[in-house]
C-alpha cells in the first residue's frame, strides 16, 4: 500500500518536527566538554542533540558526561569506535582525534547522519574537525563552528592562512624578526607562537594549515559560537566583526560564554527562559572521595592546586623544579600528576606511583606528606576548585582552565606548555591581571623563581591584587549568562531562535 500525503488545509500551520542538531566535536576533554554543555543547553531548550566524537572517548570520561544527560534528548556516540585510541605521545595527537583518514571520516559520519531522525537542521563542528567541509557538501547542511578557544585564539586562527602564503609562517624565533600584526591583538609575541608554526617544531604546520584553511573558507555563510563573551574580550570581539584585512569578508561571531564546564549549575534553577541556569557549584559534583577528604581537611584557602590539563604533562627536569620549588615555599598543594609525555586521556595505564618515585627528588613524598597530596587519575576540575581549601591554581593555562579559575575566583600562577596557552598566559597576566608567571626572565622553570611566586601570590601583595581582579572578573562572567540581561545569554537565546526558524524551514520544504 502506497501512503499518500495530504497537504495541510489552507490556513493551516505546517506541522513542524523536534528541532535535530548535529555536533561533531573531538575526545579531548577541553574540546568535548564545551560541545557537551552547549549540547546540553540547546536540548533544555526543546531541541534534540546528537553529538559525535572523531575519537573515542575514554571510559570514564564518558560516564561522567552521560550522567549528566537526564531526560535530556541529547545523544554521545563516535564516528568511529576505537578502543585503543589513546595516544602515546603528544605529537601523535592528530592520529588520536581522527583514526582514519579524512575521507573515511566522512564515510562513517555520513552513514550515521543518513540514519539520523528526524533530519538534523544544522550541525555544529569543532574547529579542529578537518573534514567537516567535505561532510557538509556531502550531506548539504548549513555548518556553524564551536570556538572553545578565546576570540583572541580565534583571531589568531583567522590570521594564520595568509601568514603562511606571505611566508611568514613557519617561523624562526632566533633569526625572523617581521612582525604578525593581528587586528585585535596587535603585534603577536613570538611567545605566543603556536609551536607548529615554529621552525624545527617535532608538530607538522601542514596539519594545522589545512585545518585553518578550513575554518575560514566559508565564512560569510558560518556562525562562529566562542566559549567566551563580550565584556571579557572587547576589543578583540570588536576587531572580528570588522572585515578581516586578509579576505575582506566580515564573520559572524557569536560570544556564548562561559559555557557550563566552567560554571556546575543546579539543573532546579533552569527553565524555558532561563537556559543557563543560575551559575553555582555544587560541591557534591563528581569529586574523587580520597581527593575530597583531603581537601576537608585543610584550611580555608591554603592549597595551591597544580594541573597542567589532560594532555600534556612537563618534562622530567622541570617537574623537579616545581617539586623543589613547593619544598621550598612550605605551601600545602594538591598536584595532579603524571609522568611526562603521559596523556590524563589514557584509561590503559594508571598505577605511576614507581614512576612518580623516580621522577621527584629524593624524599620529596615523605618530606611533604602533611601538608602536600599527589593525585594521578583525572578529576572534575572546577569542583576542585570550588572547594574552600584551594587558594591558588598553577595552571597550562588552557581555556576552560582560565575560566574555570575566574569561576571559582581562585588565582593564577601560569605555565603554558602549547598552542593557544602561551597567549591565554599572557591576558591572565597582562590583561587580566589575575595571575603571576612561573617562568623566570629568561624563560626558564627555576626552582628559586617558582617558590618566590608562589609565596608571592598566597601570602602577598601581589596574590592579595589577584584575587581582587579575580573577583571583579568573576562577576563579568556571571552577569554575562544573567537570563534577564547577559550579553552571552541573549546570544544564545537568539541562536536557539534561529535553530528552530531552521527547523520550520526544512519542515515546509520536505512538506511541499
């Protein structure tokens, strides 16, 4: 029997279906977490969420996520599953996040999106997924972009395509003396250099180029969502809406920030007009109980907590200086640690207690047993710091990272290790005020150096002016996603609008 379909009477509204989002993101925590809040935000709007991963994510940090998912219509799958796809060092990185090639990736991701229903609107990608613009010719859908970078790191990527067809990228610190000039930003550092744009880097440039490339291609036609907003940024915000002097063309950028990563809120506090929620931590958010119970026993504000993120670790040396440099100082902290070049992301190898042993100086354990505490396995982060122990932070100064510290209103000791973290570094500093560098004038990770900045900045001057900016900050954040009146929050409430304009516009194509 053929079915037959009857058009709705004159008059009649067209009967429009879920609104269906597509989100491609990647298994590194600091990129999946940010498309797995703003995922979850959409679907308490009434929109239904798949999000795929180029990689696949670890055990636990995927049950952590999906926990969250409670009678949300939000799906985590991967485009292509692989048990052991950790990867073992991190100039490896790019063969972890995408397993297959490029063209393989598209096969699989358009298979599954051929059985997704009802037929998603739009899709939402990472801006390191490569291959998204062949998947988006492949399944003809509007692409718009999530930035869980800074717009300062986004201005930067804009700049990079035509830096490299000027020659001016890759580039030779000891030699090259042309400046980058970034509308935004200004003159960049060489410091803030990104490593594969650096001569004699172990990373490949062509890899980054291609996927740079990509992400300005079409940029009329994309909207780019930043983890950030527009009081944090300003004037970098403002410098992106201008036509970018190396294409001529305008992006439409969208400030959506700070997403939940960085703010834990209470699901009680949500509804239709309040999407975001009320921005507080719960302290009773996935905090290791060994790691809990140690934190509760130590004063209000006294520990500094050392975290170099999920995927890089210092080398040996320099995890001695900062061993030698919290001898000294006399500070409690809880040190995140792992050996070096040891990705948090590997579910395969946990026990490093003998390797650890190894690494730090002779004793160091038992000289610091009460008042320091060593953690390998990965933790929810801005719990950690939301709790009343933990007075300062040493961090890579990844994004979420910075955020996540204003969040808490806990200061910054800055140790960038790659890519978009040297200039994240650098605004906590310089701009932002709320921090102190580890590295001393030369550049290097001293022990004598490190211990004078961290008593600096918890008994100090200089940690009592951070925790000042810090707190005036955090209040930019919060007013930022205010449902009533936030800059990101209305960002967000008009993009939602646009989805299910999207949605309704499908909906009376495929009915006519």
């Amino acid at each position: 029997m053929v079915a037959i379909k009857i058009p709705p009477e004159e008059g009649q509204p067209v009967p429009q279906p879920k609104p269906h989002v597509l989100m491609l993101t990647m298994p590194a925590p600091g990129h999946l977490l940010p498309t797995i809040a703003l995922g979850k935000s959409l679907a308490r709007q009434g929109i239904k969420v798949t999000c795929l991963s180029s990689g696949t994510v670890s055990v636990g940090l995927r049950r952590n996520v999906e926990d969250e998912f409670d009678q949300l219509d939000m799906t985590l799958g991967s485009v292509v599953e692989d048990p052991v796809a950790e990867p073992e060092h991190p100039t490896k990185l790019f063969s972890w996040l995408q397993k297959l090639s490029s063209e393989e990736m598209v096969e699989h991701a358009e298979a599954i999106f051929n059985g997704l229903t009802p037929r998603p609107c739009c899709f939402i990608c990472d801006v390191f997924i490569g291959w998204a613009p062949m998947l988006e010719k492949k399944i003809n859908l509007q692409r718009h972009f999530l930035i869980t970078m800074s717009a300062a790191s986004l201005a930067f990527m804009f700049a990079v395509p035509e830096f490299s067809k000027q020659g001016l990228l890759p580039r030779d610190l000891c030699s090259d003396s042309r400046k980058l000039v970034v509308p935004g930003l200004q003159t960049v550092p060489d410091s803030d250099i990104w490593e594969y744009f650096i001569k004699g880097s172990p990373f490949q440039m062509n890899e980054m180029i291609w996927v740079l490339e990509n992400l300005t291609e079409s940029m009329v036609n994309s909207t780019y969502l930043v983890n950030s907003c527009e009081e944090l940024e300003p004037g970098v915000f403002e410098a992106l809406r201008e036509p970018i002097p190396f294409t001529g063309e305008s992006a439409r950028v969208l400030p959506i920030g700070p997403l939940e990563t960085s703010f834990a809120v209470k699901d009680s506090e949500r509804n239709e007009h309040n999407p975001l929620g009320t921005v507080a931590l719960e302290k009773e958010q996935k905090l290791s109980g060994e790691v809990e119970q140690w934190l509760d026993n130590q004063p209000s504000g006294s520990v500094l907590y050392i975290a170099f993120g999920s995927i890089f670790s210092l080398p040996a040396e320099q995890i001695r200086e900062v061993a030698h440099a919290l001898e000294a100082s006399g500070q409690r902290f809880l040190w995140i640690l792992r050996p070096p070049e040891t990705p948090q992301v590997m579910v395969s190898k946990q026990n490093f207690k003998d390797e650890l042993k190894d690494l730090l100086p002779s004793g160091f354990e038992e000289r610091t047993r009460d008042r320091g505490k060593l953690y390998s396995s990965w933790v929810m982060q801005p719990t950690v710091l939301a709790h009343p122990a933990v007075g300062l932070f040493m961090s890579h100064c990844g994004w979420n990272s910075i955020l996540e510290a204003v969040s808490t209103c806990t200061p910054i000791i800055a140790c960038s290790c790659f890519v978009d973290q040297h200039v994240n570094a650098r605004f906590v500093v310089d701009i932002f005020r709320i921090g102190s560098v580890a590295k001393n004038p030369q550049g290097k990770y001293e022990r004598g150096h490190m211990e004078s900045v961290i008593r600096n900045m918890m008994e100090g001057e200089e940690g009592k002016a951070a925790r000042n900016n810090v707190t005036k900050l955090n209040k930019v954040l919060r007013d930022a996603v205010s449902p009533s009146s936030g800059s990101s929050a209305k960002n967000l409430q008009q993009y939602v609008a646009e989805i299910f304009a999207m949605a309704k516009a499908q909906a009376f194509l495929q009915s006519s």
